[in-house]
C-alpha cells in the first residue's frame, strides 16, 4: 500500500527517507557511510 507523498504525514516521510538510505547504505563505498549515517541520524532525531 503506497500512500502518494500529499497523503503521507511529516513522519511518514521521514520514516521512508530513512529505509532508503539504510538501504542505500549496504551498497555505498567507505567514504559515503559517515554523511548517511548522519542523515539517517538527523531523520531519527526529528522523529523522537
């Protein structure tokens, strides 16, 4: 069941914004990690 993004909440986004790059997190090179790892962190913090 994908919702379109205009009937999803502020969290529901954010939630899927954080599968996609936990996602692409397995695939990146070494170098990429830390900026998606803070990514993800900032998204964690906003929906605590």
């Amino acid at each position: 069941m994908d919702k379109k993004i205009e009937d999803m909440t502020l969290t529901e986004i954010l939630r899927q914004q954080l599968e996609l790059l936990a996602e692409r997190s397995q695939d990146c090179l070494n170098e990429e990690l830390p900026s998606l790892t803070k990514a993800m962190l900032e998204i964690y913090h906003v929906i605590v």
